[in-house]
C-alpha cells in the first residue's frame, strides 16, 4: 500500500491503496463513481473505458501507477450543468437499451469526436468497434455520434459567429 | 434504534428523482399505502418508527402488497402527481415509460405528473418481474383497469363534494370541473392525496392478471399518451453517470465475494490450501460447501486476487461430461430422446411424401449460444437483523425473492429484493445464481457481501439457449404447391433451469441439491399461418450425459426456442420456393392466402399484411432464388422469413453482401413489418425490434459456445465473438403495421414485443446468403470461415 495521488474529473485525491491495482476498481469503489462500469476486466469490451490524455482508456487493465494525467469519466463531460453534445445526441437518438455498455460507447465517441470532429462512416465504425453492446445498439449509436458531430459543428460555427460579431 | 435495514441513500435518491416532487420517504409517511402494504412493519423507518415486537413476532418486514388493493397499485399526491407501483421489471425496452403512458391515460392524469416503480418485492405487487414478452400484452390490462378504476373513483367523489352527477362532471389532466359551472373545480390531489382510496379490486381465479374494479378501460379512439412517444425516463440518468444500478450499491460494512468455479465440469472438491490466500489484505473468509467455494475480502481488487491465488485440489469425474461441440450434433442425432411432444399431425404426410411430384429433405444445426451479459452477473445481499434484502437486476425479482426464501430456510416475508437497472436480462441468466450466492454467504459472514462473478466465468458457465437440430421433408405437386411438411426438432434442453429455483440454480447443483424430476426440457415447433394440407410436426427433446452441475445448463434465452426454430423452418420454405421455382415472398403470400382454420387474433390477415408491407418497403422484386452470382468479389442478395410470436406477427427482409474472397458476410439492410396490435410508445418499440434483430443477427453471424469434453472453452470476447459495430447495417426500416381487418376498432389489443423480432432474422439472413451465392447455409453461425468453405465446396 501507498500513496497515490490521482485527479478525476478535476479533483485531486490521494489514496492508500496498491499502486497496481486496476483504475476502475479505485474510480467505482473509492471515488464513488459509477460512470465506468466492469464488462470483463480483460480490457475487450470497453465499459470500463475513461478518456486519459484525449484518449479513451479501458479502466480495467490500466495499474493506477501508470496514471499521470487527469482521468475524465462520465460524469466529467458535462460542462457548466450541460451534457456534453454526445450524450444529448444520446437522449435524442434514444440510443441505450439496457445502458450498461454505454458509458463505453459515449466516453469512446467523444474520444473520436475531440480528434475528428467530422468523421466518416467508416471512421466511426473502426473506431467504435472494440467497444461492444450486448443489446445491439450499434445502428444507434452510429445515427448518435453524426448528430452529435453535427450539435458540434453547429455549436463551433455559433462560436465563430461570435468571435466576428 | 430501527429494526431494519434502511434502503441506501443511493436507491433512495433513484426513486426520489423518479418522483416528481415527493420523496419516497415522505410518501411513505403519507401514503396509504403505508398502511395497505406495511402493516408489520413500515419499508423505510423514519426517526420515530420504531417495529413493534408484536409485529415481528407476527410476521416478517415485508409482506407481499396486496394486488386487491386498488392503494397497492396507485397513489395520489397532495401536488396532484401520481406514482404507479408495478411489479414488472424494465430490460431496457422502455416498458416502464410506457406503463406510465397507459396509467395516465386511463387515470386522466397528465404523462409527466406520474412516476413508476417497479419489481421490489415488498412494494410493488406480484407481476412476476418480466419474461415471455408479456409487459404490455397480459401484465398492461390489470395496470389499464386499476388506473381506470381509480379515475372513477375520483370522480365518485367529486360527484359527492360538489352534489352533482358523474355525468355533469368533466375530467382533464387531473382536474375534475362541473360541466355546468366551471368555476367548481377539484384537483386529483385535493380529493385523494395523503389519504387511501380503500377500494377493493377483484381477479377472477385469484389471477392478478384479471385485476379489474368496477371500471371499464377507454376506448383506444379516447387514448392520449399511448400511441406518442414520450422519451423514456431511464435514459438521461444512464448517458449522464447519475443512475445507481445494482452493480453500484453499497452498504457500510460490506464485503466483496467472488467465486472459484470447478476448473472442469462434475470436478469435485477435494481440499482447499487456505494458506495460499493468507497473504491476501483484508481476507474475511474462504467460503466452501460441497463443490461450491468462494473467496470474500474487504476490497474488491483482494477477492479478485485471492480467488486465482487460491488453490483448491479438484477430482476430475471419471466420464467425459458432454461430447465436443464439433461432435455435438452428431451425438444430438443419435441420442434417445428423453421427451417427446405428441406430434402434431394434420393430413397423411407420409402419402403426400410418397405421391408428391417432388421431395426436398434437409437438416439444420443451431449450437448453444450464451446470454453473455455485457456485465457478468452480481448481486449484493443485507443480511442484517434476521432479514434479507438482495439487491438485484434479476428480471424475475419475486421469484428470487422465493427462491432465496426458501434456499436459506427463511420465512418468505423477511427477504425481499430490491430490483435495480443491471446489463440486459433476456432470460434466465446467472443473475438469478449471483442472488442466491450472495444472499447465502451473507449469511454465512454476517455481513452485506457483494457477489460478482468475472467474464470468463459468466460466459463459460452463465445458462446456455439449447442447441438444436432440425430434419425437414417437404412435398411439392406437379403445381409446385408446397402439400406435406415433415418437421422434426430436437433440443439439447433436459434439466432445462427454471427461474430462481433453490434446488437448480448453480449454488444448489454445485452443494449437491438435487432434485428427483429434472425439468423434462422443451423442443418447439414452427410458428407460421400457411395452409399445408398435410404435416407432421415432432418437438423432442436429448439430453447430454452430465446434467447437474454442467456449464451447459439450459435457460430461457430471449424467445427460448424461436430463433432456433424459426431458422431451420424459414430456410426449408425458402427451399421449397426455390425446388419450386417460385419468388420466395409470393410462395409465401400464396401459402398464407390459403386459409387455415385457426385464425385467433386475424393472424392470418394480419400476416400477409406484414409480408406485403415488408417486401413493398423493400422493393423486392419478384423472381426466384437464387440469384446469378455476378463476377466481382462481393455478391448480394436478399431474403425474408414470416413468423409470429403470440400474437405478433412479423417478417424481415435481409440484404446481404457477401464476400467471395473471405467468406465475410454483411448484412447491410434490414426491413422489418411487425404489428404488435396497439402500439404505446412507436419509438420506444422501433428500438426494441431493431436491438431483438440486431442480437439475432450476432446469433446469425458470430455466435456459439464451443467446449471440448469437459470444459467450456468460449470464455471472453475473443473466444467468443460477436457483433459489433463494424457489422452494423447501413439501413433499417422498421414498420409498425396495424393489419387488423378492423383497424381502427375500439378494443384494439396490444401485444409483445420483446422477442419476437429475434425469430425470423437468422433465417432472413440465411436465405439472403442464398439469393445472393446459391449456397444453402444449414448450420448457424455463419463465421467467414464457414461461409468461404461453403462457397468453395459449392465452387462459388
């Protein structure tokens, strides 16, 4: 056991815990979080996944030692009281069956969408296609991540707007 | 000091958030349902509620509620919302929304003013949780009677408060005015809230699904809310991170288990070397009981570790406990039945067989396939002061509740189960073992113990949909009319499980229980309205050499034997059509336009309703299968399969393209007609059709356990594959049809819709793969492999 400093969602908190123990175990169990789920532990199904540096990590097979940077999670995409445009699109699409995967989905789609904000079909589905739903909401999911590139497309050229005017 | 366990704070604020603007707490403080429900003892003591020593030693905390009283079902606030207690169970198919939409309606109470609560065992009437798509087809009447019901009670009592008639009184959004003076108003709220209705309901045979008063429900022509699509409440808190799911419960004091399966199936426990787990932080105890054994730490990430570092010494049985999956159906074939269905027989098949101008004979296989949850099942039980309280996404939660009542030998209204969103429940899943496990080794330590099992014990050993093989014959006439049908199917299914039952979950098989009659298993036969003159039908059923304690258990998995059924007797049409040279949609249409003598439900116009809708929708063109391959390295094709499901009728049409090269097959559009009578929620239901073709689609293409002779080998998602979103079509079309010959009757019935959409796909797809290849795939799953080898041996 050690110290272990680890910042989430724009906190800082410091842990007596085993630095090799998996991330979400510490998120879910000593953060209270319940954004990153448990789907298999062996890191192939991606309801664990956070977004670590822009990138969207499996939580379960990432030792909190190797944690360096900030850790977002679910519940650290909304800003200001605003869900983040993916999951609005999420809402909007009525994407989730029984929603246990789509922590997975949503925090792997934003990840797609902070670096290609317009992806193409082909994009999307080779991105998204480790993260796995039992419910088959794929078609879904995929009709969500174009609304959602299209809220934000929306949303940068409001932006730009502004910044003339 | 309070008796009993309170819910957790984290529960508490689901359903606070679920309510409008009254709490649980306080509306259990208020309600009638208080007294209704809780007479021994109040759910959640407040400060001052202290459990009367009478009252425990009359019985326990949790009485079941009484499906007679219209409290049980409905409460009406002082704010004029309402809260519906249901003791159904929501996979995530937006059943709960609209349950909602239905109350309201026939409440007359605004959609957004009501709140719904479903499937905990001691507040929510006994529905039997889900299962057999029946939310909306059985368990949505008693819901649309009692909400009736209570509208007319109210307005029984505005009559009496303004001294006027039920007929000059006017009810809206919850608000009852007399006609003639509209100044005289009285809101829901104000006639009822904080107090009981105190109205008995009757139910012929004691069947809570006759729940009625003395109301009679509206006309489908007076519905508001059913037919629009509200957006289902359990959405947002699931995108946003807010939603406590039973995976998320905690309780202070809790500990966390994790099993240590047999490394074999029928191995036995021998020893276990406590001391290699002694080096484990915070190990509270090594758990074993006749061949079942489990590790339980203070942390997760310890009960994790301690149950791969325990070593335990294992006997391996003598005998192999079940042929291969490459030799299974072999062995299914030659095997002796152990049950058989009377055979369904209409006409003399074996002269129609015998004068017919052509016969074309088949077989078809169709392996186990998993549930395989997306999370591995858990649960989490409170042991606390002589009670038991799990915590559970198990979609059976009174059953559960019975079944750990009577596992653990404790009286049935001191354990209850709180039912909690969890990873989809098509069926009967490990859900209901980790229920048990919990619960017993919460008694065991003393303590509230967590149970999750780990993914490759959940997709190794969670119960299996059987596997099944089919031997068809079929007779065509010099007109190439389809005269005689020879179906056989045998399922792999003795000692299929039942739901929560304490002597076959896997704790119970594992400590030995045994009980004298395994559950004889069930084949099935085809469900279609085509007028065959002649046909002999056989359901039978095989066993395999271990049935207790096996990782191939059977369970019910979403539609337990039509998938399977409807694969094998879908392609045999399909080949028929094609023996006879005729377009696979009109050799259905004729077959369905013939006429058969049952006709409950107008099935049989609503079916050529459903083919017609479909093939318009996707432009079929008539002509027969298959196609002539073209040149290129992708082939297309498109096919279709009929069924129905109950009273759901359905088709789909499959556009495929598959690969010659790889043997890969996409599946790039699906259509889909499917009338389910009234429909409450159409986007709702979209999606729920298009989730049950989309996991019929991976049963098509990807899945099937395999094992050798004594282990499961398909354990995580690489052994086990499935769809994924590079398999997602590029287009579905999903049609809602109403083909009753009286559409827009009154009494419009609303049928199931959770499973019926899985049935015809696998054969939509198979026969897609025909039109587009000439190459009749017999065996499911349609791995590229498979295909490519097909292909080649076809030298396409």
């Amino acid at each position: 056991m050690s110290n272990v400093t680890l910042k989430v969602n724009g906190k800082a908190h410091t842990l007596d815990i085993d630095p090799s123990t998996p991330l979400l175990y510490i998120l879910r169990n000593d953060l209270e979080l319940r954004g990153p789920r448990f789907g298999c532990g062996l890191g192939q199904c991606g309801a664990c996944t956070v977004i670590i540096n822009g990138v969207a990590t499996r939580s379960c097979i990432t030792p909190v030692s190797t944690v360096k940077s900030e850790v977002i999670t679910l519940e650290g995409i909304a800003k200001n009281g605003k869900l983040h445009p993916v999951q609005q699109a999420w809402i909007d699409e009525q994407v989730p069956q029984c929603g246990f995967c789509q922590n997975g989905q949503i925090m792997t789609a934003k990840a797609l969408l902070d670096k290609n904000s317009n992806p193409t079909d082909t994009q999307i589905r080779e991105a998204m296609a480790k993260t796995l739903c039992r419910c088959m909401t794929y078609y879904r999911v995929q009709l969500a991540i174009k609304r959602a590139a299209k809220a934000i497309a929306s949303l940068g050229s409001n932006r730009s707007k502004e910044v003339v005017a | 000091m309070t008796a009993f366990t309170n819910i957790p704070k984290q529960v508490e604020e689901v359903l606070e958030k679920w309510n409008v603007t009254t709490s649980r707490r306080s509306f259990l403080k208020s309600s009638g349902l208080l007294v209704v429900s809780f007479t021994a003892a109040p759910l959640i003591p407040t400060a001052s509620a202290q459990v009367p020593a009478t009252a425990q030693a009359a019985g326990g905390p949790y009485p079941d509620p009484d499906f007679h009283q219209l409290d049980s079902w409905i409460v009406i606030h002082e704010d004029n919302t309402a809260t519906f207690y249901v003791g159904k169970t929501d996979l995530g198919q937006g059943t709960g929304t609209s349950f909602r939409q239905m109350m309201s309606d026939e409440l007359d109470i605004p959609f957004d003013k009501t709140t719904c609560i479903m499937g905990t065992t001691n507040l929510t009437v006994d529905q039997g949780g889900s299962g057999g798509s029946d939310a909306i087809q059985v368990d949505g009447w008693p819901m649309r009677r009692v909400a009736a019901e209570a509208r007319r009670v109210l307005l029984d009592m505005a009559s009496k408060r303004f001294g006027v008639p039920v007929d000059d009184l006017v009810v809206n959004d919850g608000v009852i005015t007399v006609k003639a003076d509209p100044t005289k108003k009285v809101t829901y709220g104000e006639l009822i809230g904080s107090k009981k209705f105190n109205v008995t309901l009757t139910a012929a045979n004691n069947n809570i699904d006759n729940t009625t008063g003395v109301a009679k429900v509206k006309p489908v022509q007076q519905l508001k809310m059913v037919g629009k699509s509200p957006q289902r409440y359990d959405i947002p808190p699931k995108v946003d991170g807010s939603l406590t799911w039973a995976v998320d419960v905690k309780l202070p004091g809790m500990v966390h288990a994790r099993n240590v399966k047999p490394p074999v199936a029928g191995a036995k426990l021998v020893s276990i070397d406590e001391s290699s787990v002694r080096n484990i932080p915070g190990l509270v105890k090594v758990v074993s009981k006749g061949n079942y054994v489990a590790v339980v730490c203070e942390r997760e990430e310890h009960a994790i570790q301690a149950a791969r570092q325990l070593k335990v010494n294992w006997e391996k049985p003598s005998t192999a406990a079940f042929p291969t999956s490459d030799d299974l159906f072999k062995f299914m074939r030659n095997a002796t039945p152990t049950s058989k269905r009377q055979p369904n027989v209409v006409g003399n098949p074996d002269a129609a067989l015998a004068n017919a101008a052509k016969v074309v004979e088949a077989e078809y296989e169709m392996p186990f396939q998993g549930h395989t949850a997306i999370s591995p099942a858990h649960a989490l039980a409170d042991p606390s002061n002589g009670q038991m309280t799990i915590y559970s996404n198990d979609m059976k939660s009174y059953g559960l509740r019975n079944g750990v009542a009577q596992f653990l030998e404790m009286p049935r209204d001191r354990v209850r189960v709180v039912w909690m969103d969890g990873p989809q429940a098509y069926g009967r899943t490990a859900a209901d073992d980790a229920g048990f496990e919990a619960a017993f080794l919460a008694k065991e330590i003393g303590r509230p113990v967590r149970v999750q099992w780990m993914r490759k014990e959940e997709t190794a050993w969670d119960t299996k949909g059987p596997a099944f093989t089919f031997k068809v014959r079929g007779a065509l006439d010099a007109q190439g009319n389809l005269v005689a049908l020879d179906f056989n199917a045998r399922a792999a299914d003795y000692n299929h499980l039942g739901y929560n039952e304490a002597d076959t979950v896997l704790i119970a098989q594992l400590m030995g229980r045994r009980r004298s009659m395994p559950a004889p298993g069930n084949a099935d036969i085809p469900s279609d309205m085509y007028a065959i003159p002649n046909r002999r039908m056989i359901a039978e059923v095989v066993s395999l050499p271990m049935i207790w304690e096996t990782p191939l258990r059977t369970g019910n998995l979403r539609d337990p034997n039509g998938p399977q059924v409807t694969f094998a007797a879908e392609s045999f049409i399909d080949e028929m059509a094609a023996a006879a040279e005729a377009d696979p949609v009109q050799f259905r249409l004729k077959l369905l336009s013939a006429g058969t003598t049952d006709d409950s439900g107008f099935r049989r116009a609503r079916s050529l309703a459903v083919v017609k809708t479909a093939a318009e929708t996707f432009g079929w063109d008539t002509r027969p299968s298959p196609k002539r391959p073209g040149n290129g390295n992708i082939l297309t094709g498109r096919g279709v399969a009929y069924t129905y499901r109950g009273q759901t009728v359905l088709t789909v049409i499959a556009e495929v393209e598959v690969n010659r090269k790889t043997g890969h097959v996409w599946v790039k559009r699906l259509v889909c007609a499917h009338d389910c009578g009234l429909v409450i929620n159409p986007e709702a239901l979209r999606r729920s059709i298009e989730g049950g073709m989309l996991h019929s689609l991976s049963r098509a293409l990807y899945e099937e356990v395999k094992f050798d002779s004594e282990k499961v080998t398909s354990e995580d998602w690489i052994t086990h594959p499935t769809l994924t979103h590079l398999d997602a079509p590029a287009k579905i079309d999903l049609l809602l049809v109403n083909g009753d010959p009286n559409p827009n009757r009154p009494d419009l019935p609303h049928y199931g819709a959770g499973e019926a959409s899985l049935k015809p796909t696998i054969a939509a797809v198979a026969n897609a793969i025909y039109d587009a290849t000439g190459v009749r795939l017999r065996r499911v799953p349609f791995r590229d492999a498979r295909v490519l080898e097909a292909l080649k041996a076809a030298g396409v």
